[in-house]
C-alpha cells in the first residue's frame, strides 16, 4: 500500500468526484424525469388550472417530478443516489473553510445539513401526496439556500475561478427570482395564457444553476483526496480565504465590514441575551402600538371626545429623568421597571374597557421611562448602546413581522383573547423571561456617569428624534400600511399586501444594516435629501412608483436610529427624550386631526392636511439631523476606541437576529400567498347574495378584535359580495390594522381596501367571491363635513359583468353634504351601463329627501324592498337583476349596525316585488336558517324572498 507522511493511503480518490458524483446524480434525476415526463405525458403535466395545449406547451418542475408514473420513481431514485454525494460534499466543505473557534463554517456546513433533509421532502412528499407540506418543505429549502449561498461565498478558498463562478451562478439564481415571481403572479393573478410555461423555464432555470452551484465545489476539492488525506495543506492554513484576505485589508483600511462578523467566537449565551434584548424591544412597539387602539375605543362610541384621549400622554413618562434621584432609581434598577411595563400585555385578563386601558397605558409609562432611562445609562459604552439600541431597531422590525404573520393584528395586543387569534399568554411568559434575561447582566448604576453635555442645544436632538419616532410609528409599524397609501383599485397595477408586504421588511432591514455599520453615512445631509425625496414620491404617486418611494423612506427612517438615539443621549435626558415623545405625540394627535376633523376641537386647520404632518415630521428629521452633523466625524483614535472585539461579536449577533426575522417574513409571504381560485356559494343556480355592513372599525362592543366574528357570520349568510364601511385602520389611533387582509384570505375573497389613509376618510371596502375586473374610488362633495367615500367596481358575475357601488354617506347634520353627494353618486349609477348594484350607508328615510335622487329616472335604480319604512342609515339599491330576497340581519356585539342582504340571480329580468312564503322558493335560492352566536333575522323577524320563475341550472 502506497505511504503518505500522515500514515498510509488505502484508497485514493480526489475530492472532486464528490462534486461530479453530487451534480451528475442530480441533473439525471431532473433531466431524466423531465424527458420521460414530455415523451410519455406531455399533454397531462403542461395543463394547469386554467390552460393546457397549446396555451400551455412546457412543464413546470413540481407537475414534471410529482405528478405521474414512471418519471416521478426515476426522480426520485436518482435524488436517493445523490444524497451520498451530498452529504459527502457539505462535510468537506466544512473541512476546507473550518477555522479554530471560528462560528461561521459550522453555521453554513449545519444550514447545508438542513436544506439537504428539507430537499428530501419535497423530493419524497410530492404536491400530489400532500401539497401543503410539499410547499413547506420546498419554501423552506428555498429559504435556506440564501445563507446557504452567501455563507459560501463569504468563506470561499482564494481560488478566482470557482469564485468567479459561485459569484455568477449566485446572481443568475436570484436574479431569475424577479422574473419568475412576475410571470407565476400573471399567471395565477391575471390568468395570462403562456405564461406558467414561461414560469416553468425560469423554474427549471433555477434547477440548473442551484446544482451548477455547487458544482464549483470540484474546483475546490482538487486539493482533497479520500480517505481523507490533506495533500496541499488546505485545512492547515497555508491557503488564505477570501473572507480572510478581505478582513485583512480593512484592517489596514480601519473600516468596518460584514465580514467581520464571521470571525468572531460564538456564544450561545451571548446569543441569547441578544435574542432577549430584541424581544424586549418587541415588547416595547407591541405596547406603544397597542395605546391608541385601545383609546379608539372610547371616541368611537362617544361619536367625539370622550376624556380619556389624555393617556396618549403616557409617552412623556421621560421627563422624569430629569429629577436626578428618579433618574438613579431607573438606572440602578431597571430590571423593576421593565417588569413593570408589563401590565401592558396583561391587559387582556380583563373584560372591562376602562381596565385594559388604563393597564395599557401605565404600561406604555413604564416601558418609555425604562428604554430611555437605559438609553441613557448606556452612554458611556458605546457596545452596549448599540446593542440596546440595535433592539429597539429589531424590536420593531419583530412587532411589524409579528403582524404580517398574524394578518395584521399583533397577536400579544391587549384587544386580542385565545379566541380571536391572540397569544397573549405565551407573549406574556416571554416577556417575563426577556427582561429577567436582559436586566441580568452588571447594574449599570454601579458604573460612573459622566455629566451630561455642556454644548449645543437639547432641543434640536430633540425635535429630530420626535420625528423620527413618528415615522417609524405611523409608516412602518405594519407593513401594509404603505401599500393602501398607493394603492388604487383594479387591475392592479402596484403591490399587494401580500406578498409584497415583505419588501417593507427587506428595505427596513437594509436600512438597520447602514444605521448599523454606516452611521456616518446615516447622518449626511446627502442622504436626508435622498429621504425626503423618497416621501415626496411616495405622497404624490400611486403604484409601484409611490411605493418604490415608501422604500427608500423605509431604509432612511431605519438608518436613522442609532445616531439620533446616540444624539439625545449626550444631553439630559428629561429634556431630550421627554421634549422628544411630546413633540411625538402632537404629531400623532395631527396625524388624527386630519381625518377627525368634524369631531375634534379646531379640526378644519388640518383637515385633509397629512402633506402638512409629513413635511413637519421631514422638517422635524432634518433638524436632528443638524444636530448629528454637529458632533462632526469621529477621529480615526476614536474609531479605535469603539471597535473592539465585544462589539464586533454584539454586530454579528444583531445581524444573525436580522436575517432570522427576514427568513421568517419570506416564509410567511410565501405561505400567504393568495391562490385566487375563488367560488361562489350558489354556482349552480347563478344566486348572488350581496349585503352592506358598517363594521366599527373592526371593535366590537367590548373592545375586542371583531374580524373573526365578522367572518363567522359572512360565512354563515352565504355572502358572496359585500361592502364594508368604517374599514380604514391605518392610523396610529387604530392600531395601523387591515381587516381585509384577513378576511379576504380567509373567506376566499378577492378585496379592494378602497381610498387609502392619505385620503382621509373612515374606509370602504369590498370583499367579492367574483372576480374584479376594474374599480375605480371616489371621494365625493364633502364642502362641510367628512369625506365621502365610495368604490364603484365591475364584476365577472358568472360570465356577466355587474357593477357594485359601495358609498359611505356623510352626517346627518351636514345636510348639503349629504345633498352634493346624493346628486354625485346618482350620476356615477346613471352613467353605468351595465347591471349595478348599490350597497350603502345613505342618512335618509325611504322616499323621503335624497332618497328620491338614489332613487330616480336618472340613476334607473330601484330599491330592494320598497316597503320597508323602518330605515335610516343602509340601504341597497338595484336594476337590472332579478330581485329574489331581501333580508336584515342583527349585530349581536360585534358592532352597532345590522346587516343588509340581497339575493339576485343572474341572467334573469327583472322581477315585481310580491312576497312568497319560503316553502314556496327552491332551496339554493333560500337565505340560510335562524343564525347563531347572537344573530337572527330581525324587523320582518325572516327574510323577504320574492315569486320566481322555475329555476335554471347553470350546467
């Protein structure tokens, strides 16, 4: 047997074959499923849900792989062959990149081990067996082949070539993600015939630059040989690595880079003080968030000032800090005071409104007096202020997240319970568990503080950070809030809630990532021109050209943090951080104004006025900004000081907390993903059931989220198009919430949220089982009073296209208001030319006043049950359908308006209105039992069904 210097040599065979073996294995499993799949089933895997041949001529690879025999068992034999090969390979890239005490290559080798074991259940669980876990398992393989990606590019051996083509065949792979995301939505959004097959050859695109990947590992593994012997010293430090060269020279360079990162010991302990620090600043957006929803509450049923608006104070608890013995009892003991803040999230253990206000607000006390107090005490070390503040950025990054998952509710909010989706409980065990984690290292009483800032004013500081908290609050403390900023109606032509919600999170990530690691570059005048910019795009557009806007503001606000919280932290802090959190609650009681402005104290100075509020809350940032630039660049000697290597390994773990919550956020864009195969409850008979329902901003009469229950009786009623008003949650005051989010996933419906916030109105919506094909909103003569919203939209009503008109009236006493847009939505009714439905909340009684204009030659509309005299505020209107039943439905708590329903069949004349007993009507014609859970027919205590022709089938 052969001798080596290190023992002998039984068998040889270079390392490379590893990669040849993993990469022809693998292209032989697609290829081959793909040729046999195309000779003998071509026909059955190009058809889709919506085309086949010839629309349809190229196979997707789930279809290819999963779907039929024998291509899908060659499939599945050649993976098995590959796994040998593949776990060989991700080995011995750990023993190329593995470096003493380095944390980095375990990280990759075990995120390779994972995706490995996730490939095999996609491969063996196919769509057919089970599709959602399939989807799972490949959502999640496609969510580890990011770090996966970059871990090998960032640990890769000085070798150009295979650095040349890891670096290609990365931006092929995730550059052909934005063509195939366009083309899978044309396809399963606009149903675009062709298109999944143009979608197919960007999937399988991805098949061959994923293995071509790792395929370059042959390159690399040269140097090895089995069993295993290191020929060349690889794995001995003879050979640099890139990350290693690259360190090097930003050593002599002195800046910092990403790369850093990966050179530092790792310590789960660590870790997990950082995870507990995050989640405390989770804990302080779920709180701050959760005040104004719960102060809605009390406004809302008092239709104006109700008192207990005051506690959007509670943010000014600050201005204590600066009584100097408050202040030492904070620092020095700060674990009591976070503990304290959270009566916040114990709210929800009490049924009663006032209670869980008043817990809720003496949690938001704490919970600034805490983090500002910290801010404070950390000043003097700038690792640990990083990282404390690094939280707060994450924090609510988390908050955001949390809501994206949870269809816009923050799932530990105190209007949350076990039964409307909350996890108040589990919140709660955490939060105990964070803080007694995060308050457990040193007191920072017991170091010396240095005195406050002699130079410069506290204000501007001030001002800025005042600004900032708002921006941060108001734009991205949900990541749709943006979205109905821009959003126009259909066809859709920007983004959706989901799945693009998630690119708020990535804009909002890249941003931390500069305030982190850049702040120089944060605190430019350069880069606040870019800011403001970016919010004068995203106010005057809609679209994708306004939400590219909202972006780039994103990634500014967030890139703001860190040097505007360092910036107050050199003064005194009652005067910077209480002057800060009043300056942010003034602008969040304009940010109200604008739309409240009937109901509130010297209202008409703002009304419709929210490019006001956003260039004082711009004006505001800039003066900050002055403030930063002030202290003027810090000295190489001072760069110094601050780079050591506890901070470096806090950066890293701020940074591995981010990519967490992005892979998280990707996920749950991909799982909510839309599958807009949608169907109505009648199809056979041709029925639609529309109703109108004023829904209190999604309150119910105890101050609890109400979506659920809202669904519950959709579902129950059989509605398959409804207008909902009071649906606009998009300000601080309500919590920055989307209620059709939820709804509309969860009902199977398609939703316009109608004229976003900027609009200044109290929201229509729709929700439709049918497709729709074009809305349009409208605001209409408000001269008075508040603004009139309304959503004219065309529906494809069982192949027929209907209109459907939601409108939202204005007040009873605002007469030529209600005047003025009686006459303007009888013009949009009169100009439509189709079959239209009006589903509406008018402030009139039956034939009396502006109901004769809704109800004129002009419009042609006729109203559903004429002799009903008992209405004032709902009414649905009609023609061109044939009427057959009428019903009014009761609230039970949910809010403090019925629902109205009618039934109409498509594609029959219109009707008279004789009332028949319902024996008399066909069964799918009929409105469902009695109810439950409260809700009954009521004033004619059944519904009203109306003689019909023999029934007609749709076949």
């Amino acid at each position: 047997m052969p001798k080596d210097k290190d023992g002998t040599v039984l068998v040889s065979m270079s390392g490379k074959w590893v990669s040849y073996t993993h990469t022809v294995t693998a292209y032989c499993g697609f290829l081959g499923a793909l040729i046999v799949g195309m000779s003998l089933h071509f026909h059955k895997i190009v058809q889709n849900e919506h085309y086949g041949y010839p629309d349809e001529w190229f196979p997707s690879v789930s279809a290819t792989i999963g779907d039929r025999y024998p291509e899908r068992s060659l499939f599945q034999l050649f993976i098995c062959l590959t796994s040998g090969p593949r776990f060989a390979l991700v080995f011995l890239w750990y023993l190329l990149t593995a470096r003493p005490g380095a944390f980095a290559p375990k990280f990759v080798a075990s995120i390779g081990l994972i995706r490995s074991l996730l490939c095999g259940g996609w491969v063996y669980v196919t769509s057919t067996d089970d599709h959602d876990y399939h989807d799972i398992f490949m959502i999640s393989y496609l969510v580890f082949t990011l770090p996966w990606t970059l871990g090998c590019l960032a640990l890769s051996p000085m070798n150009r070539t295979a650095i040349k083509y890891r670096k290609l065949l990365a931006g092929l792979f995730f550059g052909t993600l934005v063509p195939l995301i366009y083309f899978f939505i044309q396809h399963k959004v606009h149903k675009v015939a062709g298109a999944y097959t143009i979608y197919a050859f960007f999937e399988w695109s991805l098949i061959l630059f994923d293995v071509g990947f790792d395929a370059v590992t042959a390159l690399d593994f040269e140097g090895f040989e089995f069993r295993v012997v290191d020929v060349k010293g690889v794995n001995k430090g003879k050979n640099a690595a890139l990350s290693d060269a690259v360190l090097e020279k930003s050593k002599v360079d002195k800046k910092q880079i990403p790369q850093q990162f990966l050179t530092e010991t790792y310590s789960w302990s660590d870790m997990l003080d950082a995870l507990a620090d995050v989640y405390s600043g989770f804990m302080f957006w779920s709180i701050l968030t959760s005040l104004g929803v719960t102060i809605w509450y009390f406004p809302l049923w008092h239709m104006g000032i109700s008192g207990y608006e005051v506690l959007v104070m509670a943010t000014v608890s600050p201005f204590l800090l600066g009584i100097g013995s408050i202040r030492r009892i904070v620092v020095s003991h700060s674990r009591y005071v976070y503990l304290l803040s959270l009566l916040g999230l114990t709210a929800f253990i009490s049924k009663v409104p006032e209670t869980r206000l008043f817990s809720v607000a003496a949690g938001v006390w704490f919970t600034t007096l805490a983090w500002t107090g910290s801010f404070f005490a950390e000043r003097a070390q700038p690792g640990r202020l990083e990282a404390k503040v690094s939280a707060f950025s994450l924090g609510l990054i988390a908050s955001s997240i949390a809501k994206f998952a949870c269809r816009s509710n923050n799932p530990i909010w105190p209007i949350m319970n076990t039964e409307n989706g909350g996890w108040n409980k589990t919140g709660l065990v955490l939060a105990v568990l964070a803080v007694l984690r995060s308050t457990g290292r040193a007191p920072v009483g017991e170091l010396p503080l240095p005195p406050p800032n002699k130079s410069g004013s506290s204000v501007l500081p001030a001002v800025g950070l005042g600004g900032l908290l708002f921006g941060l609050h108001s734009l991205l403390s949900d990541s749709s809030t943006m979205i109905t900023w821009v959003w126009d109606g259909y066809p859709v032509k920007g983004p959706l809630a989901v799945p693009h919600g998630a690119y708020a999170f990535v804009a909002m990530g890249a941003g931390f990532l500069i305030g982190l690691l850049r702040e120089d570059l944060a605190r430019t005048w350069t880069f606040y021109g870019v800011g403001c910019t970016a919010a004068a795009i995203f106010y005057r557009n809609s679209g994708w050209t306004g939400y590219y806007g909202a972006l780039v503001l994103a990634l500014y606000l967030m890139a703001l943090v860190p040097s505007f919280i360092q910036s107050a932290t050199k003064h005194s802090p009652g005067k910077t951080f209480g002057l800060s959190f009043l300056i942010y609650n003034v602008l969040v009681l304009a940010h109200v104004w604008v739309v409240a402005y009937a109901f509130v104290p010297g209202g008409p100075l703002l009304r419709e006025r929210t490019d006001l509020v956003m260039t004082v809350m711009m004006l505001a940032i800039g003066v900050g900004t002055s403030a930063t630039t002030s202290h003027g660049p810090k000295s190489a000697r001072e760069l110094r000081a601050e780079d050591f290597p506890s901070r470096r390994r806090f950066r890293s773990y701020a940074v591995y907390s981010l990519i967490g919550l992005e892979l998280f956020a990707a996920s749950v864009a991909y799982i909510r993903f839309p599958s807009f195969d949608y169907q109505p409850y009648h199809k056979g008979e041709k029925v639609l059931t529309a109703g109108i329902w004023t829904v209190h901003f999604a309150l119910d009469n105890d101050m609890w989220s109400s979506e659920r229950r809202i669904r519950d009786v959709i579902k129950e009623m059989e509605v398959d198009v409804i207008g909902l008003l009071e649906s606009d949650l998009q300000r601080i005051i309500m919590g920055n919430r989307d209620m059709t989010q939820f709804l509309a996933e969860d009902l199977g419906m398609y939703a316009d949220f109608g004229p976003g916030p900027n609009k200044h109105t109290w929201g229509a919506a729709l929700l439709s089982k049918f497709p729709i094909v074009n809305s349009t909103h409208h605001l209409l003569p408000s001269p008075v009073g508040e603004l009139a919203p309304a959503i004219l939209a065309t529906l494809d009503i069982y192949g027929e296209m209907v209109d459907v008109l939601v409108f939202h009236s204005g007040q009873e006493e605002d007469v030529l208001d209600r005047k003025l847009q009686s006459e303007g939505i009888a013009k949009l009714m009169g100009d439509s030319p189709r079959p239209l439905i009006l589903l509406s909340y008018l402030v009139t009684k039956p034939k009396q006043g502006n109901y004769n204009t809704y109800v004129s030659e002009a419009s042609r509309m006729k109203d559903i049950d004429s002799s009903d005299w008992d209405r004032w505020c709902e009414y649905i209107l009609y023609r061109g359908l044939k009427r057959i039943g009428y019903a009014r439905v009761s609230r039970s708590t949910i809010t403090d308006t019925e629902i109205q329903l009618g039934k109409f069949v498509i594609g029959e004349p219109e009707g008279t209105d004789e009332v028949i007993p319902e024996s008399e009507v066909p069964v799918g014609y009929r409105f469902p039992g009695q109810g439950v859970r409260g809700h009954k027919y009521h004033v004619f205590n059944e519904p009203r069904l109306e003689q019909l022709p023999p029934p007609r089938f749709a076949t």
